[in-house]
C-alpha cells in the first residue's frame, strides 16, 4: 500500500499562490557614472571670503568656483 503524501497539495497550492503573488526579483541597478555638471555641497567659508566674492552682486558662487578650478589647477584657459 501506498503512503500519501501529506501536504503536497497544500504545498504545490502555497506555491503557486507565492509564484502568483510575488514580485520578480529585479537585477541590481547598473551603476552611472555621475554627470560632469555641477552638484549642490555645504562649504564653510570665512566670512572674510564670502563678503569678498559678494561684493560684485549676482554670480558670486560660480565666481569662487572659477577660483577653486584655479587653484586646482582645473581652470580653462
């Protein structure tokens, strides 16, 4: 005589049910190279600094920007 199998059909039922409910597992996020544009940080400059790069109005950061390619040895010509 044959034994039956306890819980196989529950089984194949509670696999089903999970094979029907659940997400796709997702391949991991390719990684991107970041932009070359330009990102928002928090600098802390002497107060000094800041007033001098100010004094000529609007502009003022992407002047000290220019000052730091500079001193990086990244600026333009």
């Amino acid at each position: 005589m044959r034994t039956p199998r306890r819980g196989s059909a529950f089984d194949q039922a509670e696999a089903a049910f999970k094979a029907a409910t659940s997400k796709p597992v997702e391949a991991a996020p390719k990684t991107v190279a970041p932009p070359s544009g330009k990102e928002m940080v928090t600098i802390r400059l002497d107060r000094a600094v800041l007033e001098h790069f100010q004094e000529d109005g609007p502009g003022w950061q992407e002047r000290i920007n220019a000052a730091l390619r500079q001193a990086a040895g990244l600026a333009e010509e």
